[in-house]
C-alpha cells in the first residue's frame, strides 16, 4: 500500500516543540505547492493543530526514515533532535492512525469533535493545491467518514471530559446561550486558554485579559480579539463582566478584598465566577454576595471523572468500527492497485477491435457497420470486464502474479515502455 506519514503530537513532543512544528495555512499551501511533483512522490496532505503536525504521503516507493524526517525537517523548519521522537507510519498502520485521529481517538480530550473539521481542511487544501492523488483522496474521506461513524455510531464525544469544558457547560446551564456575554479571563496559561477556546466556540466575543506577565496576556487577547487590562483585576473589570474566568498559578485569592466585593454587590446583574486554580483565585467573600455563582475545581472533578469513564468505555467500540474502516479500506486497495493492468488490457483489446472490424468491414454491407461496432464492443467489453474480475480478486489475496502475467500477454513488442512501466509498479506493490 503506498502510504505513509510523519507526525509529532502530544505524546511525542512538548507544546514547545508543537508550537514550532505548527505551519499556518499559508505555509501549509506553499509546502503543498512545493511537493507537488517532486521525486517519488504522487500525494501529499499536512494536517497541522495545535497537538500535532503530521505529513501524509502517497509516494512511488516508500521513503526511508530518514528521508521522511529530513523532508519534516525541512517544512516545519525544525533541527533534527527536535523531529528525532517523530513516529513514522507506513500502509494498514498509517491508515488506522489517520481514522484514529479523525475518531478522536489519538486526541489529547479523547473524543474532541474539532479534529473533523481540521481533517477536512486538510484535505481541501491538498485538493486546491493540486497535491493529493486517488490514493490520499481516499484514504482521507474514509478517514472523515470514519471519524463520523464513530460519532454517530458511539458516546465518545459526549460529556466533559477536562474540567475547562465543564466549567463551560455550567456556565451555559446558567445563562443559556453565551452570545453577547462578557468574559473577563484572568491568567493565561494552558487551562485559561482551552476554557477561552471553548468559550469563543460557543459565540462569546467580548474579552477582557489579564495575566501577572502582560505579554503572555496580550498574545491570548490577541487571538480572542478581546483589550489586555491590569492584574490583579480591579472592581471595574469584575463589576463589567457577566462571567469570570480564572486559572492562574497565584499561591493566593487574585479577586478579592473590600472593593470587588462591594462593586459585586452593586451589580443588578448575575455575575458567574469560574476558578479552576489550585489553590484557589477567588476569595470565597466574594461568592457569597448576591446573584453571584462561584464554583471551583472540585466541583467539576466528579463530573469530568464520571464523563471520562464513560468515553473510555465508548472508546473500545469505537476501536472495532475504526478497525472494519481500515479493513475495507486494504480491501479496496487491494483490488484497485491492479487498475493500470486493466486499463492496459483495455487499451490492447480495443485496438485489436479496432484493427478488426477496420481489416474486415468491406466484408459487411454499409447499412451494416454500425452493427458491426456494436457487436464487436460488447463483445470486447465481456472479455475485459470476465478478466478484470478474476484479476481484482486475485489481487485481494495479496497475490499479483495474475495481473503480471496478463500484462506480459499484452506486450506489442520487446521495447514496450507501456507495459514495463505497469510490470515496474506491479513489482513495487508486491513489496508493499
């Protein structure tokens, strides 16, 4: 089977070195520009997330290691000892591992719905590049039909499973829709910035950041298209927002004292308070006011545990659907990588037809000829498609000799580069 990736992800790498692998979109396009054509190889798509950076190929013949690294080495602009932990996966093994990653199943949130999204991103951007062949075009949409299945089919993706994505589904449950909500983040770290990727996903627009290194703040309000604003926050901040957020490494209450306690208290509004510090960033006086809901850390904990428990379970069904997936999919491989034979075999017996019917139509009335095409056609067309079947399935016995044997019988001549061309790619897939 022709196909292979690189990749480095969470488990392989930290989010340093992720960070750096990451390509954006227009490096992705330019990438998969400049792979288009070059040496041994006919496919290439790049999925890259915040987790992980993979290349998947569709090459002549499979790449070394090496090379494959020395190739990732040279689009993501990484040294070697940062790619040297990269996994290298080839054929069945690189198409469970692409199903795995659309089912969620290779996600760091076991189950994320994200991925889907992003695998066909990935894949429209090696359409538009020009970059994939019939093989990766495959591979890819069973990838995304896959991951589909799974969801539809199992339980993986339902209930939250970090306790950022809990804290926002108590949040919906308090106010219902989030749009149009303020939200005021406090700290940006990796658990502020997955609860405000949840948040923006679920519409909220208006942002205020702030962090004790204002840098770090800016970059988060960046991305969020939100106004970076003073740490410890102040009342003014506090009293503006409907909803807090607050996930700093303080060894003590951030939000807190005299002041925002008496601003909360002044507000005419709900004000929802989200701590998910350890130790804690809000001072519990300020929960006790009126119209304000203050949860912490644990009391999301069960429910992640409980949520967590269930999607492991889901997980091991939906291994079973991954693995029927990437057996169909060999299937199909298996039967269509005999297809130049076919087509050669096609081009044989139709010139043969032609030369025919052409050395022997004087011998018919003129009224006659169109009958004569007809005839000789399905004639032709029987044959082909009798012997196109056995070959197919001799083919999914990993067994080619039929297909090579056909192909030498249609040989026109010693010099034949046609025929040696598809004997060359036959000898190729047999040492696949």
């Amino acid at each position: 089977m022709r196909l292979e990736l690189i990749g480095l992800n969470h488990r392989t790498s930290p989010i340093e070195v992720r960070e750096r692998a990451s390509m954006s979109p227009e490096q992705i396009d330019g990438a998969l520009r400049g792979l288009s054509g070059a040496p041994n190889l006919e496919g290439a798509a790049i999925l890259s997330t915040c987790n992980r950076t993979e290349l998947y190929l569709s090459p002549e013949r499979h790449f070394t290691d090496e090379e494959l690294r020395t190739l990732y080495c040279r689009l993501t602009g990484l040294p070697d000892d940062a790619v040297s932990p990269a996994y290298v996966l080839r054929d069945n093994d690189a198409m469970q591992h692409m199903l795995r990653v659309a089912a969620g199943l290779d996600s760091q949130m076991l189950g994320e719905v994200q991925i889907i999204g992003q695998l066909k991103d990935a894949y429209a951007r090696a359409l538009e590049a020009g970059s994939t062949n019939s093989i990766l075009n495959k591979a890819l949409l069973r990838a995304i039909e896959a991951g589909k299945d799974v969801r539809n089919r199992t339980g993986i993706s339902q209930g939250a499973v970090s306790v950022a994505s809990a804290a926002v589904q108590m949040a919906q449950r308090i106010f219902g829709s989030l749009a149009g909500r303020r939200v005021l983040l406090v700290g940006a770290g990796e658990t502020a910035r997955l609860a405000a990727n949840h948040l923006s996903g679920v519409g909220v627009e208006d942002w205020r950041v702030t962090n004790r290194t204002e840098d770090n703040a800016k970059v988060v309000a960046d991305l969020l298209g939100g106004r970076v604003v003073a740490f410890p926050p102040g009342p003014d901040d506090v009293e503006w927002a409907d909803l807090v957020v607050s996930a700093t490494g303080a060894s003590e209450p951030v939000i807190g004292g005299p002041e925002v306690v008496a601003s909360v208290r002044k507000r005419r509004r709900p004000l929802l308070l989200l701590d998910l510090a350890v130790p804690r960033d809000v001072d519990p006086a300020v929960g006790k006011c009126d119209d304000v809901y203050l949860y912490t850390v644990d009391d999301f904990t069960e429910l992640v545990k409980a949520n967590l428990s269930v999607r492991e379970k889901e997980a091991r069904r939906a291994e079973q659907i991954v693995a029927k997936h990437v057996e169909e999919f060999a299937g199909w491989y298996r039967e269509n990588r005999v297809a130049p034979s076919i087509q050669q075999l096609h081009v044989v017996l139709e010139q043969l037809r032609v030369n025919e019917v052409d050395r022997n139509r004087k011998r018919f009335q003129p009224e006659d000829h169109d009958q004569l095409d007809k005839f000789s056609k399905a004639l032709i067309r029987k044959v082909e498609g009798l012997m196109a079947a056995n070959l197919r399935e001799a083919s999914r016995d990993d067994d080619l000799s039929l297909a090579q044997a056909v192909v030498r019988a249609t040989r026109r001549s010693e010099e034949d580069e046609d025929v040696q061309a598809i004997l060359d790619r036959l000898k190729q897939e047999g040492s696949h």
